[in-house]
C-alpha cells in the first residue's frame, strides 16, 4: 500500500508513528527503511521499490522530505509502474508555516491528483493538531479527554516533548491507573501554560505579584500579550452573545453542553481548533466580572501597546509590566 502524508510539522509527525505502528503491528518484525529526498537519494528510493523477489520479505519503505523533491506528481505516475504487493512506502511532504500562520511551500493540486490515483492521501496540518494529541496522550496513557486535554495543557503540544513526557509517566506510573495530582510532580510543565493559568488569575483575582515575578524570569511578554488578548475576546464574546440573547448566563453546564455550545463554538475557534465545552462554560460563570466597555477598551490599549513596541516606540517589558498594574485602575 502507498501512503502520501502531508500537513505541518507536529500534527504530521503524530500521524507518521500512528500509522508506522499500524503498519508494524500488521507485520511483526517489519522496519523501515528510510529515504531523504533533501539528500537526492530518489534513485536509491526507485531501487528499493523495485526489488521484488517471491522471496524478499514484506518491505516498509518511507521517503521523507519529499517537500525537495521538484518533480513529486512525476514520481507518482512512476510508481504506477511497479508491484507493491509486497510493500507498504509511506512518502512524507511537510508544508512550513511563516510568522503569520502562511504555507510557504503548501503541496500543489497536481501532486494530490496525480498521488490521489494510486495511494491513500492523509492530510493533517494545524487545525488538527490539538485533535491529533489529545488523541495520542489519551490511547497511549489509557486516559479520559478531559484528562487529555488538561495535560497537553500543561506539556505543551511539541511532538518529541509529548513522546518524552508520555513515556515518562508510563514508567512513573509502571502499571498503575493514571492520576492527575500524582504525575503532576514529575512533569516538565510548560512555561506557556504557567503563563495562561498565571493571567487567568490575574484577570480573576487582580493579583499582579506572581504574574510579574514570572514575566520577569522568562522573560515571556509577548506571549502575555498573545495570552490576555485571547482570554478578553473569549469574555467579550460571551458578553455579546449574552446580550443577543443566544447565550444566558445562568444556563446549566449538560444544557450548555448539548444544546448552546454546537450553535456558538463557531465564535470561539483559533490556531488549535474549537475550545473545549467546560473551559467556555468556566468563563461564563466569571463573566459578571466585566463589563462590554471595559473589555474593548483594554483590548484597544494591547492593539496599541503591541504597535508602538513592533514600531519601537516603546520598551517591551515595562509597557506591559505597566499595563498589568494599570489594568484595573483606569
């Protein structure tokens, strides 16, 4: 069987052991043999694909970076050619996003075509890729979404650090049943979710020691930004559909969950996909805390803080150690 797996990095990289530990569970003993079309080893790749023998044995053959290799849809109408019965060839084409969230090498209509006519096209890029780890930490851990999802938060969704983090709690836990409070000690935390869980609490609570003290030692301001913008929008869109009478604020959360949330989640999707029912239901129980104004009027002081510091106008840090002060004094 052929496979052309495409997307972005990490979602990709997730799917690649999925579907090799498929394919080796299908074949006991079966290994890779790998190819890198960045090196020009497509000659060496044909060779491999060509040997048949009724006595070689099943053959699992990967040629990865095939995002350098120009004539990509031209090596699908190659491959027609041969007998793979005694194959499977998984080919890997990873598309590399820019600073805005653009492909700059985004795989074309013809390689999809002309692949589309002899292998199974698996496509997953960053909209999946939550999807993708969520799923990952829940077969190999044995563990509910909930779960799931509350650690990736807490490691973060780097494939390489999720693999590490994952087989660090199997040998913690070495048989036992999973327990959030147990493995939490051992865990490498991610300094992004000690960001968000940090800023939460400060909109919540007004406290500002904590949050500054950890902007301070990583240095993590413009993730702060990217943290607090999101979280006022989430507030400011509840507000909204608050006063358009799509949402009540005092709705009960299996109500929420199986009637509200599927006609608003459309409002509440980003980078990582749709937000999880009980987070926006936890939101909702806070906010009574703020009001429309002041919720716009904050996320116009980060648009204009965010422009003066890209401009140069204004120090990073201090500007946003000042707003963090500020916030609820003006």
């Amino acid at each position: 069987m052929l496979y052309l797996l495409y997307g972005d990095t990490t979602p990709l990289q997730i799917k690649y052991e999925e579907l090799l530990s498929e394919l080796k569970g299908n074949h006991s003993g079966i290994k890779e043999i790998i190819y890198d079309a960045s090196l020009n080893e497509i000659t060496e790749f044909f060779d491999s694909v060509s040997t048949n023998s009724m006595f070689s044995p099943y053959q699992l053959i990967v040629l990865k970076r095939a995002e350098d290799y120009k004539n990509l849809a031209d090596l699908a109408k190659s491959l027609e050619m041969y007998n793979l019965a005694q194959k499977d060839i998984i080919i890997i084409y990873e598309e590399f996003l820019n600073d805005f969230g653009k492909r700059t090498n985004e795989i074309s209509k013809k390689v999809l075509t002309a692949f589309g006519k002899i292998a199974e096209i698996i496509g997953f890029r960053k909209e999946n890729e939550k999807k993708a780890s969520v799923f990952y930490l829940q077969k190999n851990l044995n563990i509910s979404q909930n779960e799931a999802e509350t650690l990736l938060e807490l490691i973060g969704d780097d494939y390489f650090k999720l693999k590490n983090e994952v087989e660090k709690i199997k040998n913690f836990l070495d048989g036992d049943l999973f327990n959030m409070d147990k493995i939490i000690p051992i865990l490498s935390i991610n300094k992004e979710a000690n960001l968000k869980k940090l800023t939460e609490s400060f909109i919540l609570t007004q406290q500002t020691k904590e949050l500054l003290n950890f902007l301070r030692d990583e240095k993590t301001y413009p993730n702060f930004i990217y943290i607090i913008t999101d979280e006022l929008l989430i507030y400011l869109k509840l507000i909204l559909l608050i006063d358009s009478s799509m949402l009540d604020r005092n709705v009960s959360y299996n109500k929420f969950k199986d009637h509200v949330f599927e006609e608003i989640k459309k409002y509440f999707v980003g980078d990582r996909g749709n937000i999880h029912s009980y987070y926006l239901f936890l939101k909702l129980k806070n906010v009574n805390l703020f009001n429309k104004d002041f919720l716009v009027k904050k996320l116009n002081e980060l648009l204009l803080l965010e422009y003066q510091v890209k401009s140069g106008e204004l120090d990073l840090d201090i500007e946003v150690e000042t707003f963090i002060l500020n916030f609820y004094s003006n």
